[in-house]
C-alpha cells in the first residue's frame, strides 16, 4: 500500500509598498476625507438654525441700549454687527463724502470688512473705522474714505418696534447705487421701546472707490 504524499502549499511571494504607492495611498485618503468636510460644511451652512440672539437670527435690544448720539459705535460681537447713532457732529464732519450724505438715525453696521472680509476696528483717536488687514477706512456711517475697499459697508435690515411689537420704522432694503434711501439710518420714532436687528438680511454698500470716498 502506498503512502500518501502531501504537497506543500506554494509559497505566496509578497512584494512590498513602495515609497511612491504608499504617499499616492495616503493622498487619496485625505483628498476622500477633504471632500467629505467640504460637502458636510456645505450642508451645515446651507440648512438655517440660527435662533434669536445668535448671528443669523434676529436681535431684540431696548432703546437704552444704543450708543449715544454721535459717541463712538457699540459693538455687539455675537451678531457681527456695530451699533451707531448718527446726529449734528457726524452729520457735519468734514471727512464726509459729498456724494453719500450723512442722515441722521440709528444704523446697524454688519462687522465684516467689504474688502477681503476681516473684521475691522474701531479707532477712538481717529474718529473712524479701520481694517487692520490691508488698511481700508470707514467713517461712523459705514462710507468707506480710503482703499483696498471699494464700496462702502453692509447694513444690516432694522425695525424700530412699540411695547406691542408693532413695526414704527424699517431699514429700506433695495440697491444703494440707484437708492441713497436704502440702507440709510432710522430715526427714532414716537413711543419706540426697542429695535430689532436682522442678522440674516443685509443691505449691500453703495460703489465706492475713489480717494476721499467719491464714486
């Protein structure tokens, strides 16, 4: 009787990663992980959940919340947005361009610099906003006076509202190219008790880019 011969499997020869295969593997893993953030990103912003309060959504202050007439802006950082109370003083400052002029009222101010999107400042000693980015220069009003910038800033859509939270004023929305209305402060009118800010609704600056602030 004969025995029965085992064979031994092959020997299964690896070869190992080179250097260039494992830097392509590593690449497409984090192209496919770049793409995922990017597509969650996309669907994080594109679905609304703000709330009031919060940036997007709409803030409720009480008239004793507003800055004085002619003093320095409020800054309200939660909304990225400055409070400013125009009156005489700013109505009459010498820097201000003759092609926008100044209307006195209550104006809220989105934060972000039109140019490349930092956040300006306020200069108490220069009487102005300026964007310690690339330099640009707005006047309490928003009017952009010096560049990179080449339009005046953003408001953001406002209501004046009584005890009952009916509309006295609102912010006239439309294109402040063809409209020096829009976008334009309110005055406080009679048995106001609070403003509203619009987070979420802005009023884009008029064209603006000569030296001085001209068109």
């Amino acid at each position: 009787m004969s025995e029965a011969v085992t064979t031994a499997p092959p020997k299964v020869q690896t070869v190992p990663m080179t250097r260039r295969e494992f830097l392509y593997y590593i690449w497409g893993a984090s192209m496919a992980l770049l793409s995922a953030e990017s597509v969650g990103a996309i669907i994080w912003f594109a679905i609304p959940r703000f709330k009031a309060g919060e940036f997007g959504g709409v803030f409720t202050l009480a008239l004793s919340e507003l800055p004085e007439v002619d003093s320095g802006p409020k800054a309200y950082p939660d909304g990225r947005f400055w409070l400013v109370s125009l009156g005489d003083k700013t109505v009459s400052d010498p820097r201000q361009p003759k092609d926008y002029p100044v209307r006195k009222g209550v104006q809220a101010i989105y934060k972000v610099c039109v140019h490349l999107g930092c956040l300006y400042k306020w200069v108490p000693t220069n009487n102005r906003f300026e964007c310690p980015c690339h330099g640009s220069k707005y006047l309490l009003n928003g009017v952009r006076i010096d560049g990179p910038a080449r339009r005046n800033l953003d408001m953001l859509v406002t209501q004046i509202v009584d005890a009952n939270g009916k509309v006295l004023a609102e912010t006239k929305t439309g294109d402040t190219n063809r409209d020096d209305t829009a976008g334009a402060p309110l005055e406080i009118p009679p048995g106001a008790a609070a403003i509203k800010v619009n987070t979420g609704k802005r009023v884009v600056g008029a064209n603006n880019s000569k030296p001085g602030g001209g068109k």
